[in-house]
C-alpha cells in the first residue's frame, strides 16, 4: 500500500467512524414509547452487538462484550453504565481514556508521558487541560481508579 493509499484507507475509516457515531442513539425500535428521545447516558460501540441481540430475543454469546441498550431505549433516563473506555495508539505512545458523561481522563504510556482531564459540561473541544489543576485532583483520582481497573482486567493471566 503506498502512502497516499493508506491516507485514503485512514480517511475513509475515520469517515465511517464518524457517520457510525452520528446514527448511535438514532436505533428506531417497534412498539418503543420514547422513540425520537435522547438518552444522554454513556455507551460504547460494543454495546450495540448486545442491544440488538436483546432486541430480537436472543442471548448473545459469553465472549461478547458490551451491554444491551434496552434499558436506556425503553426509559432514556436509564443510565447503563458509569464510562466509556477507549485506547488509542500514536506513533510510540499508548493513550488510555475513561469518558463519562462529563470528563474525560487520558494517560499516555500509563502517565509517563503525560495525562490529560477535560471537563464537557465547562466546555467540550478539549482546549483546557485541567489535569494539573490542584482543584480537579479529586476527580483525577477517581477517574484513574476507573482507567486502573480496566487495565487489570485487560492483563495478560499468568500461566500456572
């Protein structure tokens, strides 16, 4: 694949991505009551896989992750889950974040290489790093104790 080639491949994944995201919560489902309404509670694309399985009357296999999404499609106040977990890599480091409704917190290279916190009820394109602000350091410890337990269920088990 040449350069240009793979700029292509990235573009349009991240196009796919984006219109994936846009139609997430836009599900129109038969006999539901509160079709058209906003569930502002946080999912995750493996969530859909189950929701969908739910919906049609079958049971997912054990390997499947993610949660259904029927709650929160019958009462959008329904919340499913307390975060979002996503990973990304660029170049030589390894970002891990753990979104909420309201913050995202990311390590880089588990915090060598820095970390960042973001508050989108304040303002939600990222452009203030709050994660050395003395008066968030309560919300980066609470949100590194989420990031850390994933982490831990995502390590390798040691062979007996």
């Amino acid at each position: 694949m040449t350069d240009a080639q793979r700029r292509l491949a990235i573009q349009a994944y991240r196009a796919s991505i984006s219109f994936l995201d846009a139609q997430v919560g836009r599900v129109a489902v038969p006999g539901s009551t509160s079709a058209g309404s906003t569930a502002p509670g946080v999912v995750e694309l493996v969530d859909l896989y189950p929701t969908l399985t739910d919906l049609c009357g079958l049971k997912p296999p054990e390997y499947v992750e993610g949660t259904s999404l029927r709650p929160a499609i019958e009462d959008p106040e329904h919340r499913i889950k307390e975060a979002a977990y996503t990973q990304v890599d660029r170049g030589e480091s390894q970002g891990r974040s753990v979104r909420t409704e309201r913050w995202r917190y990311t390590e880089w290279d588990d915090g060598k290489k820095g970390v960042e916190l973001y508050d989108y009820e304040r303002e939600a394109l990222e452009a203030q790093n709050l994660a050395a602000d003395p008066a968030q350091a309560a919300e980066v410890a609470r949100l590194k104790v989420l990031l850390d337990a994933v982490r831990r269920r995502e390590a390798p088990k040691a062979e007996k």
